[in-house]
C-alpha cells in the first residue's frame, strides 16, 4: 500500500514503515480524467437502457427479417443490428462497451464511402453519355437528312425525342450526383462525426460530443426523404422503406433526449461503471 505522506510502497499493515504515519485503507479520489470518462461510459449504458433504444433494436430485426423474406439482405442493417442488440444487452448488465459504439461508427462511415464510390460512378457514366451525345450531334443532322432522303421522313421526329429524351436523361443523372454528394458532405459526415465522438469520448475520458443537433437534424431530413420515396402500390415495399424512416425518426429523439435536451445527468459524475474497452 502507498503512504500518501511520503510516497513509500508498504507491503502490509496500518502505518508506513518509513515515516510512521498510518496508511489509508480509503481508495484514492478518481481523476478529472476517470470522472469524465464515467461520465462518458454512462451515457453508453443510458442510451443503451432507453426504451426508445429498444424499439431500434426491434424495428432493426423486423427489417432484416422483412430483407431475408424479400431476397434483399441489406449487410449494412445486418451489422448495425448485431451492434445495437449486444449493446442493449451490455446496457442490461451495467456494461458499457465503447467498442459497440466504434462498431456503428464504421457501419455509418462505411454508408459514407459508398455514397461517395456511387457518386463517381454515376458522375462517370454521366460523362460518358455526355461525351457519346456530343458525339452524336454532329452525325444528327445527316440522319435526320437520310432519313428524309429514303422516305423516313416520320421517324425524323421520333429520333429528335430520343435526342431529347437523352439530354433530359444525362441532366437528372447530374442533379442525382449533387444531391447525393450534398447528402453525403453534409449528412453522411456529420452523423459519423457525431457516433465516433461518443465512443471517443468514453475511450478517452474527454467527453466531446460533435454534431449532435446536426446530426439529429440531418436524420430528421433523411425521415421526411424516405417517407416520400416509400409511398408505393406494393404494401411490403412500404412496410420495408417506412422501418428506416422510424429508425431516423427514432434516432434523433434519442439524440435529443441525451445530447442535447438539458438534463440533470449532464454533469460528470464519480461513480464508476464497469466496461469492456
């Protein structure tokens, strides 16, 4: 045991073989450091213990059942599934687990780095139908002459609404890329943001949450996207794009109620949870 006087290592008994002061059987007080990082461990396992956080869970499980039937495996709900129920379950016994946490983090920027690889692709297919067009106006002209010329007259109208109709085509591809890089520089990367700052903060006792109202907000946005998109004649089809649409509607509540709703919690506090990181 070490004498708080002098700092000398004793093997046993009540006072300090060196100094002669008695030895403190109390635990040392916690550092600035521990304390913030229970604090930050805490909020793991109070997110985790929320009934809104197990209702994620469930609608999780119903969505990756409702991809199973319909021959759909979606790999990404699949992951963020198996993270989220071994983290309501370490919640359940006290345990926080910032891993689970850091799990999710990479499921959501892993979102973030295929929205990016679609957006090139479909910018370069873009470019290349471009190009094909701009090489093809030269050669309109004489097509449609020829096809006065042979009596094919009428079918001059049907090629210039192809013509049409490819430009059109080309233009909607261009606004798809900007609204997914929008979505995906101002989305995407916040959200991240903000689910790697919670594991961080609970692995490195610095309680540092970033982008919370951000990132409450952009789930909010992707909600009213997908609810618009799940409007369908296919009931199934519905039923498989409304889940998501609770899911962002549920995680922003959560991110409301524990990050940026004011609470009486919100102070880091002393007493210790237990961990797995």
């Amino acid at each position: 045991m070490k004498c708080s006087n002098c700092g000398y290592e004793n093997n046993q008994g009540g006072f300090c073989t060196n100094c002669g002061c008695p030895l403190s059987t109390e635990p040392a007080p916690l550092t600035e450091v521990e304390v913030n990082r229970n604090f930050a461990l805490k909020k793991i396992v109070d997110i985790a213990t929320d009934k809104l956080f197990f209702i994620v869970c469930i609608l999780l499980s119903v969505l990756v059942g409702l991809e199973v039937v319909t021959d759909e495996i979606n790999i990404i709900n699949l992951l963020i599934m198996i993270f989220a129920w071994i983290m309501f379950a370490n919640g359940r016994k006290g345990v926080s687990d910032p891993r689970k946490v850091q799990c999710i983090s990479g499921t959501v920027y892993f979102i973030y780095i295929i929205n990016y690889v679609a957006s090139g692709l479909i910018l370069f297919g873009a470019g290349l139908a471009s190009y094909g067009l701009s090489a093809a106006s030269f050669n309109k002209m004489e097509a449609e002459a020829a096809l006065q010329k042979y009596g094919y007259g009428q079918y001059a109208t049907v090629l210039e609404i192809l013509f049409s109709a490819s430009w059109i085509i080309l233009v909607i591809g261009i606004i798809l890329v900007a609204g997914m890089l929008v979505f995906n520089i101002f989305g995407w990367k916040n959200i991240h943001a903000f689910v790697k700052s919670v594991h961080e903060s609970a692995s490195n006792g610095n309680p540092d949450y970033k982008c919370c109202k951000t990132a409450r907000n952009w789930l909010i946005v992707f909600a009213v996207l997908n609810g618009i998109a799940a409007i369908s004649t296919n009931i199934m089809a519905m039923l498989v794009a409304a889940i998501p649409v609770a899911l962002q509607i549920i995680g922003a509540m959560i991110i409301n109620n524990h990050f940026i709703k004011p609470q009486s919690s919100d102070a880091p506090v002393a007493p210790e949870y237990s961990n797995m990181n």
